[in-house]
C-alpha cells in the first residue's frame, strides 16, 4: 500500500489519518461515559459530581504527554517531510524516556498533594472522600495514562496508524470491562472507576512497548527504544517543547477553564453538576471527534510543510475543515432532537433528565464551530508556529472564556454559565479564520 504521505488523492489522505484517530478518540469517548453509566448505577449524585471535578485534574496529566507527544509528532513529521530518519527517530527516543521521568514524578507529587488537589478542584464536604479515591488511584497509574498517550501522537508521525489506533482502542477496551467488575460487581464506587483507567492506560502501554520493540527488531530506524539511541541535543529538545508546552496547555487552560465551570456551577448545588457533568460528558462526541479528525490530519499537514508542498498543505486544510463542520453540523441536530432520551440512559430522577437535555442542547450549538478551530490549532502545531497555536487556546480557555463565565452568570445565573462555550467558540471560529488567512498570505 502506498504510504499515507504519499497518497495523491487528498480526500483519500485525510480519511486515512483521520478515520483512525476519530474511532480512537470515540473509544476514550465511550470509555468516559462508561464510568459516568456505572457510577451512576450507585444512584448517588456526588459520586456522579466526584467523577465530573476530578476530570479537570486527568486532562492535566495527560498535558504533559501532549509536551511530548504533540511536539514530538510535529517535529518528526516536519523532519520525515525533509529526508531527515535518523533525526526523526532520536527525536522519538527522547520523547519515550521523557514521558517515562516525567510520568513518575507526577506520580509522586500527585499522591503527596491528594487533599489540596481534590479541594482545588471544587470537592466540598459532601464529595471530598470520593474525590480523593478516585484521584490515589488515577496519580497511581499516571506514568502509563502519559506513556500511552503520547505513544498515539508518535506513532502517528511515524505512519505506525494502524498500531497507534489498536493500542487506544485496546486500553478503552480493558477500561469498560474492569469498569463492569469493579464498580457494577465489586461496588468499588469511585475507585473502581479510577482503577479501570488507570489499568486501561498500562496495557495500552504495554502494547505500544511491544509493538516498538518489533519494528526495531525489523529494522526501523524511526522508532529506536534502545537507551544508546538516547541522544538528545538542545535544538531537538527546544524543537520539541516549544511546540509541546503550547499543545499541552491547551489541555491544562482546559482544565482551569473547567474548574472555573465547575466553581460555578456548583454554586447551585451537586445536582446541577451532576447535570452538566453527562451533559458535558454527552458532547464530548463532537469534541472528540473533531479533535481526531484534526489531530490525525496534523502530521500529514506538518509533513507537507517540511516538503514546501503549499498547495496540497492548503487544499489537506480546506476538506478536513469542510468535513469537521458537516459533522459537527449533524450532531448538533442530534443532540437537539434526542437530548432528553440519551440523558435517561444516565439518570433516572426526571428533574434531572430534564435539565440535562436542555443543557445538552446548549452546548452542542457550538459543535460545528469546533471544525475550524481545533483544525487551526493543529495546523499551525503542525508549522511549529507555537505562539499562534498557543494564541488560540488562551483566547479559548482562558482570555474569552473565563470573563464569558462570570458576566453570563452575573446575568443569565446558571443557564448564562452553561451558554458560555457556544458563544465563546463562535466568537474564536471568526479570530482563526482571520488568521489563517493572515498566515497563507505571508507564506
């Protein structure tokens, strides 16, 4: 088969990248709202509201897998663009053992701040135990969730797709069935939800360790696990940080954003954000989706720019942004026509249905929007324009978000916070056409 970066046909192309990375994030999707289904068999809503305010502090972890994994994919690929093996796969060296220190001293800190953590995430009296359980158990496992989250980035910048895929669908696998074990049979609660994730991410890991080590025996240069092949340089390293510190502060500015969002609306109370938290969770489908479409196509964009290929990097960005709307536009009618029906696969209270749904339908009013912006994200990670990237996310999560919060609250109270995200993302869908328009023209 001819390789993806070869492929003539741009459709063609983009499917072949970003078919897998969907199905992959639609797993961690489905995964997610597993443990939202069987902790809400407990039937108890601060469990529900634990799960929800501790997913700030997972997608912190994962921020620093982004550091290495986003960056290193985008610096292999502009190198692989440019005939550049050998520097292509030192770069995925240092990346691999990078995780690893940084998974383990995460580890560490993690279980020595788990208190002020779980406070500083918005538990309260009612939901401090469960928040803390769920949280000594995901900081137990964090060396794996980064190991297997940067390893998908990696082996997508080494054309290793098929492998990537397997791997991240493979750990969501084992993550729903121990989430079945421990939580609907053990009754292990929170904890048990933890648990699953945290032995999800290890045997993904250990997939992706065994499928290197059989590429290297084959030969493959671009993925050498070895310590000698250890052999970082300053400029690697900048390379790769620089665009990896802003990738991953997209997630960190994420979860700051949330925590502001959870801050917020748990001032009316847990069931409000045990509402929000599937709601939240529901529309994650878009998000998701969006993120995988972009992110698979980003190596493919990254390479064309390492071989001066303007046209074909140009005409990659257009179909996959053309793509992402259409089905953000499909979801957002799906969500608005069955919103109630898919909160009832949660909840049982039907006051609470009833507030999910239409918070449901809210927030996916922004999902078409979603096509532009995280595929002007991922197009200039994939140029190492960081700042442009990083200019994104802060607008995002952070400059437009946060004072969208405070003065929709102040006027609009609870459905005001809930209304933010749609009108902060169509705001930023105007701000990255403007500059990707600015960024072609000075090419």
């Amino acid at each position: 088969m001819v390789s993806v970066y070869e492929e003539k046909n741009i459709s063609k192309a983009i499917m072949r990248v970003g078919l897998p990375a969907m199905l992959g994030q639609l797993t961690t999707l489905i995964y997610n709202l597993a443990d939202t289904f069987f902790v809400s068999l407990t039937k108890e809503p601060t469990m529900i509201a634990a799960v929800t305010l501790c997913a700030p502090i997972l997608l912190i972890i994962m921020s620093i897998a982004s550091i290495f994994g986003m960056g290193g994919s985008s610096v292999i690929a502009r190198l692989l663009g440019e005939e550049k093996k050998k520097e292509a796969g030192t770069t995925m060296n240092f990346c691999i053992y990078a995780m690893v220190f940084f998974g383990i001293i995460t580890l560490a800190l993690g279980l020595a701040f788990l208190q002020p953590l779980a406070k500083i995430s918005g538990a309260d009296a009612e939901n401090l135990s469960y928040t803390c359980d769920y949280l000594k158990w995901i900081f137990i496992g964090t060396p794996f969730i980064i190991l297997a989250n940067g390893f998908v980035h990696l082996f997508r910048s080494v054309g290793l797709i098929k492998e990537g895929t397997i791997g991240l669908v493979l750990g969501n696998i084992i993550n729903m069935v121990l989430d079945y074990i421990f939580i609907a049979i053990l009754k292990w609660g929170t904890a048990g939800a933890a648990l699953a994730t945290s032995l999800g991410f290890m045997c993904a890991t250990i997939y992706y360790i065994v499928c290197i080590i059989l590429e290297e025996y084959k030969g493959n240069q671009l993925v050498p696990l070895a310590p000698k092949n250890f052999l970082p340089n300053t400029a690697m390293v900048r390379n790769v940080v620089s665009i990896g510190i802003p990738g991953s502060l997209i997630t960190v500015l994420m979860s700051f954003s949330n925590i502001i969002l959870n801050t917020y609306i748990g001032i009316y109370e847990s069931n409000a954000v045990a509402s929000y938290g599937i709601a939240y969770k529901l529309n994650m489908v878009p998000i998701l989706l969006s993120v995988g479409l972009a992110q698979g196509v980003a190596p493919l964009v990254g390479c064309c720019y390492g071989r001066n290929e303007k046209k074909r990097m140009s005409d990659i960005v257009k179909y996959t942004v053309l793509y992402g709307i259409f089905m953000g536009a499909v979801l957002t009618a799906v969500f608005i026509c069955f919103g109630k029906p898919l909160a009832a696969i949660f909840l049982q209270d039907d006051i609470l249905i009833e507030q999910t749904g239409y918070f449901l339908k809210i927030l996916c009013l922004s999902a078409p929007m979603l096509g532009v912006i995280n595929m002007m994200t991922s197009y200039f990670q994939a140029l190492g324009k960081a700042v442009k990237s990083l200019t994104i996310t802060v607008l995002r999560n952070a400059a437009l978000f946060i004072p969208g919060v405070i003065i929709l609250n102040y006027f609009w109270k609870l459905n005001g916070v809930i209304a933010t995200q749609p009108i902060v993302e169509t705001i930023l869908m105007v701000i990255c056409i403007l500059m990707y328009i600015k960024d072609i023209r000075h090419q």
